[in-house]
C-alpha cells in the first residue's frame, strides 16, 4: 500500500553528505526534493530502520522519476535525506513502484 509523501511531519529537513553529493551529479536541487517531499509517494517505508524509521519516496523532476530515501525523527520532526536516485529502468517495474525481481 503506498501513500503520498505529504503525510511524512517533517518540520526541518536536512541532508546527508551522500544526498547532496548525488542530487549534484544528478542535477537535481534542494528545492525539487523538498517539493518531491510533500507532493512525491510513499511507496516503501521500512519501520524497523536504525536509528530512525525510513521511507523511499517515489516523485517526479523535470519529468523524470526520482526515489528519495528518507529517514524520519518522529520526536522532533527532524527527516534526514539519506539518498536521492533516479530510478533504473532495468530494476524497476515501468511505474517505478515496484522492484523487479531478479
């Protein structure tokens, strides 16, 4: 069952060093992913993740898919970006919702 990202309470967003280093060789900006944040789908959540729980976001930039992988501080609001990618083809099914399997 999947979601829209809008329901995440993110109060601050922050990223990590391995986000800004792919949202720049992949051009894609803060903006676009706090925009992805709110309007994108939640198509995975993974609740048992350290330290925080975490969800893999599926939005679109520039007409193409992105995942953003987010990590989500339920106590201060606080998500952490852990990863922005743009989805491959060859791995996912052509909505980009589902994995393929090997």
């Amino acid at each position: 069952m999947t979601s829209p990202a809008s329901s995440l309470p993110c109060e601050e967003v922050r990223y990590s060093r391995r986000a800004f280093e792919r949202m720049f060789q992949r051009g894609i900006p803060p903006e676009a992913i706090e925009g992805l944040i709110k309007s994108g789908e939640i198509i995975v959540s993974y609740p048992d993740d350290r330290p925080y729980p975490s969800h893999l976001i599926l939005g679109h930039h520039e007409d193409l898919p992105v995942h953003v992988v987010i990590a989500l501080d339920q106590t201060s609001g606080i998500c952490q970006i852990i990863t922005v990618y743009r989805p491959d083809p060859a791995l996912w099914d052509a909505t980009f919702r589902t994995r393929k399997e090997p």
